[in-house]
C-alpha cells in the first residue's frame, strides 16, 4: 500500500479497522442528532455498526486472497550480485551485468 500522509505506511489491516472504527462512530453521532439513541446507548454497536464490521472483515478476506494469489502467480527471480529484478528469459542482469544461470 502506498504511503499515506506523508512519511508514514498504514498496512491495510489498520485502514480497514479505521474505516471500521469511523463508521461506527459516524452512525453513532447520525443516531445521536437524530433522536434514535441516547448518549448512554453511544457507544454501542449499532446493527449497522456490525454489517459496516462485517463488509470490512469480508473486505479483508478478499483482499489477503488476492494479495496472496498474486505472490504465488508471480515468482520473482532476483539477481544474486544486486537483488535486481530479472525476467526469466534474460542470460545477463541489466543492473550489474552479471551472467544469470538459466
């Protein structure tokens, strides 16, 4: 996942639980102003609270199975003088010039 805000690197388990965490808090202030829960019931988990829960767990699911079939389909071949990244057809690594065994 790419950086966000600046320098720092969120991995997606903490985005999916911050979406998770700021949705439940967003419905909980929706059923606030509108009457349909006290400032006792607040931090409760709403119905909606738990399919937002749900989507996210699913989300994440979907996400590791595909991340995961990615790395299996893909099987990188690395230079050994300079961790380059080599295709499979290449005799010499274009970084270093090393000869790279078949």
């Amino acid at each position: 996942m790419k950086n966000l805000f600046g320098k720092y690197k969120y991995s997606p388990f903490i985005v999916f639980c911050l979406v998770a965490i700021v949705s439940i808090v967003v419905c909980n202030l929706w059923s606030l102003y509108w009457g349909h829960c006290v400032l006792n019931d607040f931090l409760r988990i709403p119905l909606i609270g738990w399919g937002v829960i749900g989507a996210n767990l699913v989300a994440a699911l979907v996400y590791v199975l595909l991340k995961r079939h990615n790395t299996m389909k893909h099987d990188d071949i690395h230079c050994l003088s300079c961790r380059s990244e080599l295709q499979s057809s290449w005799v010499y690594c274009p970084n270093c010039g090393d000869e790279h065994p078949g």
